[in-house]
C-alpha cells in the first residue's frame, strides 16, 4: 500500500487513512451483501436481474474507490467523501428496493453511509444523511411497487435508529476532530518551542565559545599595535599566542559545524580559567584586576561550574570591551547552601534599560545561564559609577537543592 506523503499536514494525512479505512469497511460490506444472497438461495427477489446487478455493482464501486484512495494520496477528500456519501445512499437504496417483498436484511446497510458522514461532517452531515436515508427507504418500503408494505411502527422505529445512531456518531466524531485540532497545535507550539530553544542553543554556543573569542582577538590585537615599537619581545609573545587562539577556534568552529557537542570545561579548572582571562586585562589593557574567593578554593558541581564560567569571562569581556576602567574585581563565596559572586568595575557603566531594549546577547545569556540553574542575577550600574554584577546559585548536595538566600 502506498505511504501517506510526508508533504501533506498532519491533519490531511489522518483523512486519507480515514478514507481508506473506510473504503476497504464499504468493500468488506459489498462482499457481505453477495454472500448473503448466495446463503440463501430460496430467497426470491422481487427483482432478480436488477438484485443481482445492483450487489455486483456495488461491489466494483466499492473496489474502485478503495484503489483510486490508495492510489492517489494527494486526491481532494472532501470532493470524493461528499461523491461517496450520495453513491452509498442510492445504492443501498437500490439494494434494499430490489431485494423486496420480503423482508430484507439489508436495512443495515443504511448504517454505513449514516456512520461515514457523521464522521466526515460531525452532527449536522450526519443527520442530515440520516433523515435523507429514512426519506428513501420510506418510499421504498411504501411505494405500490415494493409489494409488501412495511409497518408503520417498525419504519418508525428504524428512523429512529437511524438518527440516534447519526447523533452519536456525530458527536464523536467532532470530539474527536476537536481533540486533533489540540493536538496538532500542541504539536506545532511543540516545534516551534523546539526550534526556538535550539536557536537559543546554536546563539548561546556561537557567543560564549566564538564571539567572545573573537572580541579577544580583537583586543589583543589592539594590545599588539601598543607594542609594536615599544615592546616587540612581548608583540612576539603576543602573537604567538593569537596563533593559538585563531587555530584552537578553527578547531571549535570545524567541530561546532560538524553537529558535535564543543569540549566542556575541565572540572575544577575554573580558578586558572578566569586567572588567564583576568591576565590579559591585567597585563594587556592595564587593569588592576582582583580575584578573591571564600574559601580559596571552591567545590562546585561541573555544571555550575561550567556556566558560572561563561557568566564571568562574558562579565570580563565587557570590560574589557566597553567599561574604560582603571580597577575590576571578581568576588565568589561559597557556602553549603549556595554559590554567590560579583564582578564589578570602575568603569563609565552604561544605561542598562537601553541595552536590554537593544537585545543584547551578552547580558541576556548570561540571565539565562543563571536562571537554568536556578538562581538569581542582577545588575547594578550608571553611567559614570562603574558596574556591579551579581548572583547567587543554589548548590545540590546529596538529593537536595536549597533556593539562594540573596546576594
């Protein structure tokens, strides 16, 4: 059997499968219908010839539309449902009419077209096809050349069936679309939701591993032209270590492309990791740096460890990048319930409801990055009073977590 193509959306994929579920219900129904006549040979119809062709018939059409589904996934459902709709009515009817006087079984067969269009169109389409359908077997069954006229009670009691039945159905039916209407929009939020938190991912990875490599690229090289005549000893140091730079960043970049997850930070190397951040500043761009801990040496998870260090080299890098400052500190304290810290400087600070309007990545992530852990991060700056950021991270001991108790 041909595969649904993957083109089509979700909710018109569910159609065709109805479609086909229904049409090899109608096939299996026409084979019933034969059989049943071949079963009982003493039954005799009233129309013999026009029995026999309106059984044979039924089941060829039955065939064709099951092929014709099958075949062509991409067909208009809603054209053939409401073409099948009307066939099935007449030729039950013609069936039930050809296959009188006597009483005949295939009164049922008018449940079949009752079922499908309350499926296809709820309360209102299957009603409606139900009283159309009580409408013609009332012809049928009183009409002067059925022979033998039908009592009223039991055709009242039919139709009764048959619009109760198209109520029920109906209303399943529509539950039923209105539960996958939900679900294809959960779905969809679903994805979106999805792609959104791997932009954020893919943004996050391109700030904190190659943008800010690239921001310090470009302040040593700016350290690089101060050297240039004054001190070519250290402009060589200098330089080789942007060669390593540039090339650990190919690297990352090769493997970032390539779909793999970049090397984490080593655990417990997040003291020498900000010291050779902190260095540059100190040495490159001639700010007293300070970087004081209690106690001296901290014992943090990896992952807190990881985060809190693109929290604070980011923090390093905008002062390196944007504050102008003499003096910069970074603070952390560690306790049993928690990790708190700052970085501050003296720098010209900058109009922090400004930058949150303009988007900035930089401070954004770095919310973000302490909020995943569940802690707290604020800011405090002016222009010309320097900046001060600071957090506090809850730490897991054993099989707890305690909230942060302020910063």
């Amino acid at each position: 059997m041909a595969q649904t193509s993957p083109g089509i959306s979700l909710q018109d994929q569910w159609l065709v499968q109805k479609e086909k579920t229904l049409a090899w219900v109608r096939l299996g129904f026409s084979i019933a219908a034969i059989l049943v006549v071949q079963l009982n040979p003493e039954r005799v119809a009233r129309f013999p010839v026009l029995s026999h062709l309106s059984l044979i018939s039924f089941a060829v059409y039955s065939l064709v539309v099951l092929i014709f589904i099958v075949r062509r996934n991409g067909l208009k459902i809603a054209k053939l449902a409401l073409a099948t709709s009307a066939l099935d009515l007449l030729w039950v009817s013609l069936i039930v009419f050809s296959t009188g006087p006597s009483p005949t079984p295939f009164f049922v067969y008018y449940f079949f077209p009752v079922v499908t269009s309350s499926s296809r169109y709820g309360v209102k389409g299957g009603v409606t096809v139900a009283v159309i359908g009580v409408g013609l077997y009332g012809l049928i069954r009183f009409s002067p050349l059925s022979g033998e006229r039908l009592p009223i009670d039991i055709f009242v009691i039919r139709s009764i069936y048959l619009v109760v039945l198209a109520y029920i159905f109906g209303f399943l039916s529509e539950f039923e679309q209105k539960q996958s209407r939900r679900l294809i929009a959960l779905n969809k939020t679903a994805g979106d939701a999805a792609t959104q938190e791997e932009r954020r991912r893919i943004a996050r990875e391109l700030h904190d591993r190659l943008l800010q490599v690239l921001a310090t690229l470009s302040l040593r090289l700016e350290a690089c032209r101060k050297h240039l005549i004054s001190a070519p000893d250290e402009l060589a140091g200098e330089l080789r270590l942007l060669e390593d730079i540039t090339l650990n960043s190919m690297a990352d970049i090769r493997q970032f492309l390539s779909g793999k997850d970049l090397p984490p930070l080593v655990p417990g190397t997040l003291f020498e990791c900000l010291k050779e951040e902190m260095k540059f500043l100190r040495d490159g761009l001639g700010i007293h740096v300070i970087l004081e801990s209690e106690p001296e040496e901290v014992n943090l998870p990896p992952q807190i460890e990881q985060e809190l260090y693109y929290v604070l080299r980011e923090g390093l890098t905008n002062i390196a990048r944007h504050s102008h400052a003499s003096r910069a500190a970074v603070l952390l304290r560690e306790t049993d319930r928690q990790i708190s810290g700052s970085v501050e400087d003296d720098g010209i600070g900058f109009d922090l409801a400004g930058v949150k309007g303009n988007g900035r990545l930089g401070l954004g992530t770095m919310e973000e990055r302490i909020t995943r852990l569940g802690g707290e991060l604020a800011i405090k700056t002016f222009p010309g009073k320097g900046t001060k950021i600071f957090f506090a991270v809850p730490i897991q001991r054993g099989d707890s977590v305690i909230k942060p108790t302020g910063s």
